[in-house]
C-alpha cells in the first residue's frame, strides 16, 4: 500500500478533536488559542508525513531521487556514465601537395570541429584528416556530407570542408538510463558470460546507449555485439573501447567476441493519401513525425513491417484512405557473418490519392 500523507486539515481536525476528548468545555472554534496551537501544530506534523514518504521513495531505487539513485547504482559498482563528444573526419580540398596542419578549426552553423591530424593534399588536391566536436553530447553529432567553413585556412587549403562522419555524441546518462542499467543487473546478475553479461558490459562503457548480442552469429563459441549511440552510429573509438572492455571481462574459454556497429538500410516511404479536413502539408508533417518515431524504435537486425508503417498512416487524424507503394513489403535487414543492417527511415514523400 502506498504511504499516504493526510491532508492538513484533517491533522489539524484530528488534534482539536482529541483535546476536546480530554477537555470538553475546551473552546476549539477559529479564533479561540486552541485553533492557533492545533494549527501550528498540524502544520509541523504534516512536514514530518511529507518528510517519511520522501524516506519511503528513497528507499527503492526506482522511486529514488537522483541522488540517491547515484548510491543505489554505487551500491552494485555502477556509476553514471558522463557525455562523450563526437568524433570523425574531414574532407579538406586545395593545392595538391599543400601541407594541412592539425588543429584547424571548421564551423557548421553553430557547432564548431577541431582537425586532430595533419596530412598533405594528394595529387587531386584532396585528405582526409580526423576531427572531433568542440561541445560534448548529441550536439556534436552531425550528418555525413555536411559542408563546413574553415576559420583560418592555410595558404593552399580551400576554406570549405566536407564531413565525411561525425559521431559518437552521447549525453550524460538519464537517471532512467542509469536505473534501467541498474534494475538489469538486479534481475539478472552476472552469469560467467551469457549474452546477459556481454550485453551488460557494452552497457558499461561510456559513449554507448544500446547494445544488442548475437550468440554464434558466426560459429561455435563467437559472440558478435553491435552498438548504437543515442540512437545513431558509434564513433570508431567507442567502438575500440567496448572491444577492449570485452575483450577484458569475457570468459577465455569463449574463442571470440566481435564488437561492431549497425550497418544502416535506408528505406524511402511513399504514400498516396485520401484527406478531409487537413491539408497535404499537415499530414505530411505528421506521416513523417509517426514514421520517425517507429523507425527509432527498430533494433538492428529488425524487420521493418510494412503493414505497420500503413497502420500508422491510416491512424492519424484527417486520413481517409491511404496507399504505401514504397516499401513494396516487408523491409528485412540482413544479418550474417559480414554485417547487421539496420532499418533506418529515409525521405517521406506524401501524394494525392489520385
């Protein structure tokens, strides 16, 4: 049962009545010294009821505050996992053989990369050097393709810049993150190595906000992890140290054990709509909102169910009739011993119903 306070009047009620148990010719009216003493009184009391729930809610580790989720996790070895920035690479162009120094600074909108490697433009006046994000989290995060405005380039460098990959931005940990990390190794505690434990020690490493486990994905005694970061690609270097921090904790006995990140499938929706009462902006604006948060749902490895992406169209307010000609069917990802696709939503093109 749940800890209830009473409400203040009804404290106030009961002190007033028990002094006019004890004291029947006591005057308990509003104005009279006993109302005053049993309000300042009550007030006190219901402070103390409201102090012992907030007790009872620290008391489990999924009704706990934060701060006292954080001794709850430190309790079992777990500590919240601090932001990590975005890292990637640059495409730089100019005069072939011109030296690139490392450290320039390029800027997209109102994010800026620092260039952590030098190089020298090849003969088609091209190099890729790596960079990582000035800001740490998501923020960092940027598409592929990007174009970026170098601050100060160099004599012979172009001042624009392509992203050839910027990821790997992660957030400081949620307290729902962490307690979800925490409640997992409450209900399934460590095991000599089951895809639990491989699962839980992905979980542990910074940087990584989902990590799923193929047992024998290839062969007898392989265990193949793939990771994603908010949602998105990891960086190479996250993905070196989930590998080494594996690689540390798994059983010798297991022969091997792969850590890799998704391989995206992009799928393009079209949709043919009959609407009433909103216009073809609107519900393409709400076709596209509804598909973005089921594709974010699907795990690597998941097929993405056509008849689901018509049910979500069909469900939105102001869709009479509707018509996916793109997917075709199912969109099945394929999971072999060469990679993991993921099922990730490209552009959404929304048409008349002719």
């Amino acid at each position: 049962m749940a800890f209830a306070v009473p409400p203040f009047a009804t404290i106030r009620d009961t002190l007033l009545r028990d002094l006019k148990n004890q004291l029947p010719d006591a005057d308990t009216g509003p104005d009279s010294d006993f109302f005053v003493r049993a309000t300042s009184v009550a007030s006190v009391v219901e402070g103390l009821y409201q102090h012992q729930a907030w007790i009872v809610r620290q008391i489990f580790p999924d009704t706990a505050d934060r701060d006292f989720l954080e001794l709850h996790a430190r309790v079992r070895g777990l500590s919240r996992k601090q932001p990590t920035t975005a890292q990637g690479t640059l495409r730089l162009s100019g005069t072939p053989g011109a030296a690139v120094p490392s450290g320039l600074t390029a800027k997209l909108g109102g994010s800026s990369y620092t260039t952590s490697s030098a190089a020298t433009l090849d003969a088609a006046g091209s190099a890729i050097v790596n960079a990582v994000a000035s800001v740490t989290g998501i923020a960092g995060n940027a598409l592929a393709g990007s174009l970026l405005e170098l601050s100060a380039a160099p004599s012979g460098l172009a001042s624009q810049a392509t992203l050839v990959t910027m990821t790997g931005g992660v957030d400081e940990e949620s307290d729902a993150e962490l307690l979800a990390r925490l409640l997992g190794l409450i209900r399934r505690p460590p095991a000599g190595g089951n895809k639990y434990d491989y699962r839980r020690w992905a979980m542990e490493v910074t940087g990584v906000t989902a990590a799923y486990v193929y047992p024998l994905r290839r062969g007898l005694g392989t265990v193949d992890v793939v990771i994603t970061s908010a949602g998105e690609l990891p960086s190479a270097a996250t993905i070196a140290v989930v590998q080494a921090h594996i690689d540390d904790l798994r059983p010798v006995t297991a022969k091997n054990c792969l850590v890799l990140a998704p391989t995206p499938k992009v799928v393009n929706i079209v949709a043919s709509v009959q609407l009433a009462g909103v216009t073809l902006e609107a519900a393409q604006a709400q076709i596209g909102t509804a598909l973005a948060s089921y594709f974010g749902q699907l795990a690597p490895g998941e097929t993405a169910i056509k008849s689901r992406i018509e049910a979500l169209i069909s469900d939105l307010a102001g869709v009479v009739d509707r018509a996916v000609t793109q997917p075709t069917a199912n969109v099945v990802p394929a999971t072999d011993d060469t990679k993991v696709e993921w099922v990730r939503l490209g552009t959404v093109n929304v048409v008349p119903m002719s």
